[in-house]
C-alpha cells in the first residue's frame, strides 16, 4: 500500500430487513466510481453459515459465484453489476467464516492460552477481514452489514466498525445508516419514529451514523429531514431520501439527484471529480422505451422465491435491453409440468429457459419443456441443471438412449449421459480433482471461472464471437464424453469444451432458431451495461418470434 489512506463507509440498516441495502451500497459504490475513484465493496454477513453455499436458494435466496470461485451472498450480484469490478473471496465474510478462524487459530494455539473473547478477538479478526479487503490502494471500501441494527449475530460487526473509527482516525470513516420511513395513510404523514429508535439502538452502541437514507414511498420534505436530524444528531443536510424507483438500474441517478454522493466525497474530502453519468443516463433512457411483449418461460423449482434467480433475471432483463423488449417473465413449477398441462402452461412463451438446480425434485418437468422447446422449435437456454435436463432429453428422445439419465437422480441408470467424473484436471486450481461417486456428497463442485474454446460456426460463436472465454462454473455433474459421438451422430452440437477436451461446457443442436445448454452461469458476469451475450442471443430468438406470432 501507499502512503494514501483509503476511506471506509460503513453502511448499516435499521428497522426491517429488504429496503435495498445491497442496492444503496452498489449505487453509492458506482457514484463514487463514476467520480474517477478507485472503490471497493465488501459484504459482511452475520448468519453462522462458514458461507451461502450450503444455504437453501428456497430461504436465503441465490448463492452467487465468483470468479475465484467462491459462494457469496446474492449482494455481490449487485455490486458486480453496478461497479463492474471484479469480486472474489476477500468481499463476502459471515460471522460464520470469522468465528471459524478464531477457532482454528485457538486450536493452534496462537492465543498462547489467553481467554479467547468476542472482544477482542473476534472483534479483531473482523477488522483483519475488512483491511484484507484493500488490495489495490483503493480511495474507498464501502463495507454493507447485513441485518438489522439490533439483530443478535450482528452485534461483533457493529462494535469492530465502531472500533474502526479509533483506529483509523474519524476523517477516514463514515457511517451510513439506511432506515424506513412509512407513509401512514390513516394519518396521511410520513413517520419519524422508527428511524429515531434504531438510530437510538445504534447510538447505544456506539455508533453515532454521519449520514441517514431513508426509504419511504414518497420523498421527504424539509421538515421531516429536520426533525429526523434533531433527533438522530445528524446535519439536516445529511438527511436523504431513497424513494421507492419504478427499476433497479435508477437508484444511481436518484441518489445523486439528492446529493448524496457529493456529501459523501464532502464530508471524506475525498479527491472526486464530477461525475461522469452517461452511461447511466443513457441505460435509464433506454429502460424507459422497451417494447412489451415477448414472453419468457422460466421453468425452475425456487419459481417462489424470486431472489433465487436474482442474476437471471436480471441478466434476462439486460438481455431485453440490448433488443430494446422488456421481457415479461414467467415462472412455472417444474414440480407442477406434465404432459396433460405443458402445452397449456407453455403456449405462449416466446422463450423457455431452464435454470440451475441440485436434487431430483421437478427434473421431470424441466425434461418435458426441453422437449416441448425443442419439438415445437421455440427458442431455448438451459444453464447447468437446464443443459444436463436438456442432454438427458436429446439422448431419450433423439439419440435413442432410452434409459438415459443423470446418476444425480439416478444413480443406477445405465446410461449416465450427465455423471460425476471421478478424475479430471482442474486448470484454475492446477491439480487432479478426484471424486468418489459412491460418497454421499459427490466429492467437490467445480466453482469458479473455467475456461472454454469455441467451435466456429456455432450459436456459441456466432453470439461470444470470441475462440475462448471464461465462464463461472458451480455444480458437479458433467456431461459424460462417452456418449459423444452417439450424441453428435443425431445432431447434438458440442459447441464449447474446456481446453483439454475433457469437459463439455456447450450444447446445441441444429435445425432449430436457438437451441443452447451451458454447463456454467452465464447470469453472473451479465451487466446492465454489458448484456452478457448468451441472454443477448437468447431474447432476441425469443424477439423473432414474438414477430412472427405465437
Ligand atoms: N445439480 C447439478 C450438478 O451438480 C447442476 C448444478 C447447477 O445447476 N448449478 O451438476
């Protein structure tokens, strides 16, 4: 590092859980990015899990995953989207992977048998945690803690960021607290009182927040932000409203509109210079003139959670974007899809996808849209789960491989066209990954971005127009190469392998407008303002046919 010091935003949240703090720390993230600042971004998380991976997507919502292969909370999400920047391990801690250090380093013995305290020792692994995350001399780390103000596992989080203030010296540190404000329609006010108790619960600890972000349904006027500063201690102008935005992608303007960046850089003397907005202006000009109409079946098994398809949906709609269409998203139950029903349910989707997935629960009927897809030649995306279901489909009912399965859901099938490969070379981690299909977990998943060349003259190519590129990977089932060429022979297209051929990263079969399966995530490098170009491709098939008619 050099002599420069990097500054901290500590961002808190108060009252309830979901008011967008993810989204407030992106779109103050890219502010302060688009002033020529070189920023940073960590999540710290208070749950006990050591991270997401093993979390069902059904409660927490998508795992998310990054280059570097490791399982984040579905916040990273938004700051790669809106910083696009690169994250990797050193951005996401849980109380869980802290107090796992603590305890391997008191199994060493490097405490030299001292008591080992949430104060200090916890407490001083957190801030280890957030220094770490400076790595590139950066003017600014904005640090979200998950939860609420008030919430028992949060508490070590709070008292190591309050301590940070001392250590780093107060000009080098700056609170943000994000509360609701609701609009009591009986009363037709806006109500203070939630904001002041947890700014007081804050207070208690500690913590005295510089600036305050109010979510409310309509914009505050002066009055409400004067008598919020009162009481919270605060400079009135440091009082700002976060009104609720029709689309995600106009936070940014909206929070700069307010100023908030400008006091941000004031009240840090941060080195920023005015922002360079266009690219944003220019997105939520576009997001205002989609076309309506075209229509994307989703066909999954967390259909009840949105935020379990978080990055696809979003890089669904970045994909409309780039065809000027906001697709309309339809979520079905693959538990739910038989052959009585699927062509009532999937009538009138302009295109199908099949997302990922573990387990065998509704793999039927994400067999059955592969084969509606392909049948009734509507434009079709399978990403990892969705491809496996998509090769399981074709070796079936094309090729002829009757009793074809994944051994995921069948481990005894006979014809494990998708299976756990006991042995392969891993490029990123340079070493022989070995599994044991027989053990209960299958050995390791494949995480992380893996590279894959292209076969020209493919819908692969034609969309990447690149030879190689890199995808993020997360499962442990692959397509088995033993069927290859029984695959190929009935018109299957194995369009991207890893370097070394073993692994097979894209299928695709001919005579139809779009038909593509992709072993990795591709939703997780998409970007508003740079559409990840399977979902470019992917939508405007979907686009072509909602022209012709459906
Ligand atoms: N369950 C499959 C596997 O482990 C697919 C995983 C996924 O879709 N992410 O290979």
């Amino acid at each position: 590092m050099s002599g420069k010091k990097t500054k901290f935003i500590f961002i808190t949240g108060g009252v309830l859980s979901s008011l967008g703090k993810g989204l407030a720390a992106a779109s103050i993230g890219a502010l302060l990015k688009a002033r020529g600042l070189n920023v940073t971004i960590q999540k710290l998380d208070p749950y006990i899990n050591v991270d997401p991976g093993t979390m069902n997507p059904f409660q927490h919502g998508e795992v998310y995953v990054t280059d570097d292969g490791t399982e984040t909370d579905l916040d990273l999400g938004h700051y790669e989207r809106y910083l696009g920047i690169p994250l990797g391990k050193h951005n996401n801690y849980t109380s869980g992977s802290i107090y796992y250090e603590v305890i391997k380093k008191e199994r060493r013995g490097d405490y030299l048998g001292g008591t080992v305290q949430v104060i200090p020792h916890i407490t001083d692994q957190i801030k280890e945690a957030i220094l770490n995350v400076v790595r590139n001399d950066e003017d600014v780390v904005i640090v979200e803690i998950g939860g609420t103000v008030g919430d028992i596992e949060g508490q070590p989080f709070l008292e190591a960021i309050r301590q940070m203030r001392f250590d780093l010296g107060k000009e080098n540190v700056l609170y943000i607290h994000l509360t609701l404000v609701p609009y009591i329609k009986t009363a037709g006010e806006l109500k203070t009182k939630p904001t002041q108790h947890s700014v007081k619960e804050l207070r208690s600890i500690g913590i005295q927040p510089d600036i305050i972000l109010c979510r409310s349904e309509m914009e505050l006027d002066d009055s409400i932000k004067r008598k919020i500063a009162l009481f919270c201690n605060v400079d009135p102008d440091a009082v700002f409203s976060a009104v609720d935005v029709k689309n995600i992608y106009e936070v940014p303007l909206a929070f700069y509109n307010e100023g908030i960046d400008q006091k941000i850089a004031i009240m840090l003397k941060l080195p920023a210079k005015n922002p360079d907005l266009s690219p944003w202006v220019e997105l939520v000009d576009k997001l205002k003139s989609l076309q309506p109409g075209v229509k994307i079946a989703i066909v999954g098994k967390y259909v009840d959670l949105k935020e379990s398809y978080k990055s696809l949906h979003e890089a669904l709609v970045h994909g409309g974007i780039a065809n000027n269409v906001s697709p309309e998203l339809i979520y079905i139950n693959s538990e739910e899809l038989n052959p009585e029903n699927i062509e009532e349910r999937l009538k009138d989707a302009h295109g199908i996808l099949v997302p990922g997935g573990f387990g065998h629960r509704g793999v039927e009927g994400k067999i059955l849209a592969c084969e509606y897809a392909r049948e009734k030649k509507i434009p079709f995306f399978g990403i990892c789960l969705g491809m496996q279901c998509a090769v399981i489909e074709f070796a079936r009912n094309v090729a002829d491989i009757k009793q074809a399965n994944s051994s995921e859901f069948d481990p005894r099938t006979p014809d494990p066209v998708i299976y756990l490969m006991t042995e392969w070379y891993d490029v990123r981690n340079k070493c022989v990954q070995r599994r044991d299909p027989k053990s209960e977990k299958g050995g390791t998943m494949r995480l992380g971005a893996y590279p894959c060349k292209l076969k020209k003259d493919t819908l692969a190519y034609t969309a990447y127009k690149q030879d190689l590129i890199y995808e993020r990977h997360r499962h442990r089932y692959e397509f088995n190469k033993k069927y290859a060429k029984q695959f190929e022979e009935n018109g299957l297209i194995l369009s991207g392998l890893s370097p070394d051929e073993d692994l097979v990263e894209i299928v695709e079969i001919k005579d139809h407008p779009w038909f593509v399966g992709c072993q990795f995530h591709p939703e997780f490098k998409s970007k508003p303002m740079d559409p990840h170009p399977l979902f470019v491709h992917f939508i405007r098939a979907a686009k072509e046919l909602f022209g012709k008619g459906r």
